[in-house]
C-alpha cells in the first residue's frame, strides 16, 4: 500500500509524440550524441552565457533522491579564477602522475595520451564545476547523491552538445581544493570539472570506437 504524498498534486506533464515520428526524434537524437568527443583543444570563441544557461536549466531537471536536487553549478569564465583552477589542478594531477597511480591505470591512460598538463582549464572560454550539495547549515541531508547528480551531468552533457559545443570530463584527485578556488562552502564538494567551448580548428582526438549497441543492452 503506498502512502499518500504531502505535496499537492497537479496533472501529469505530457509530451506527447506521434508514434511515427518517436523513432525518428530519438534516432536523430541519438545520431547527433554519436558525434560527442572529449575535446581537449579549444578556440578562444566565446561562448554565449544563455547557452550555458539553458544547458543547466537541462541539467536542473533531473530526477533526484526525495527531490532534494543535490546540485550546484559553478560557471568559471573569469581568467585569474581559471588561472588558480589549473595550477590547482595540476598540482594534484601532477602528484597523481608521478606517485599515486598504479601502473595498471597509467597503462590504461597511455594510448589516450593524457598527462598532468591540463591547459584546457584555461583554454576553454568557461569551466563548469559540479559539485554534491549535502547537509549543511542552510541544506537538507540529501539521499542517492551521486546517483542523482551523475544523471544531471548526463543532461548537461547532452544539452551542451546538442548547442555545437565541445567538453571534457575532467576529475582530478582529490578535488578539496575546488571549494577554496570556486568560494565554497564545505558542504559541498566537487564531482566533476567540465571544460566547455568550441573545437580548436586544429583540435585533434584519439581514433577511438565505441560498443555496438547489441554489445551493450540485453533483452530478457
């Protein structure tokens, strides 16, 4: 027996799409995310603020445990902030490189060419860094965390590719030093730094491939 929601409640949102034109909306879409690359060479092109916007409004949509929206969305574009990001970062990525790595997952890094230089930080015209919100003193204790906030990245990777823009997932360990670079409260703490901007011209990306989908999906 299921209990009786507190909210009040309002008639279900419809989006209705004729079936014959559902295989062909998801397809197109589907078609368009097949061209989503990590890009780690970016134009100094400026990117609109209402693109962003809209992107994170996107993102803002996504289910949540209890609703609690356990989000915050930092949007660097300033280039002293920038500056003191990537000489954060590489610090960590640096120590990470020449220390903490296990030689497994450095191998597994090689043939993707990355190491603790991270000029994109800078490059890129804007940074959005993500970050969990938990309990603190103006916050509820949130539920599911990073399942949720991992579902708005998902979104806001969507939108911004869908906008013509190019990004990169960028997760440097550990990631404490973002509260103090972004002005942070403790409660919050970084789950993800993406880079956003457009292609270099010359902006050049691994020859990857990606599963087949019949590699990937069972049906029972």
């Amino acid at each position: 027996m299921s209990t009786q929601p507190q909210y009040p409640v309002v008639p279900a949102p419809r989006f209705d799409v004729p079936p014959e034109q559902s295989v062909e909306r998801v397809q197109a879409f589907a078609d368009t995310m097949t061209l989503r690359r990590t890009v780690r060479d970016f134009s100094d092109r400026p990117v609109p603020c209402e693109v962003i916007e809209h992107a994170i409004r996107a993102a803002a949509t996504a289910p949540s445990g209890a609703n609690l929206q356990p989000w915050r969305f930092v949007v660097v574009t300033d280039p002293e902030r920038k500056r003191l990001l990537r000489e954060a970062a590489e610090r960590e990525e640096r120590d990470f490189y020449e220390r903490r790595a296990s030689q497994e997952w450095l191998d597994a890094l090689a043939p993707l060419g990355t190491d603790w230089r991270k000029p994109f930080l800078e490059d890129a015209p804007a940074v959005i860094i993500v970050f969990e919100v938990h309990k603190g003193p103006e916050t509820p204790r949130p539920y599911y965390v990073k399942e949720s906030v991992g579902i708005a990245v998902g979104f806001l990777l969507a939108g911004l590719h869908q906008a013509g823009l190019a990004t990169l997932t960028h997760t440097p360990s550990p990631m404490r030093f973002l509260n103090e670079v972004c002005e942070r409260p403790q409660e919050e703490r970084a789950y993800v730094v993406i880079p956003v901007g457009y292609p270099a011209d010359d902006a050049m990306v691994p020859d990857i491939t990606r599963k087949k989908v019949d590699e990937v999906v069972v049906w029972t």
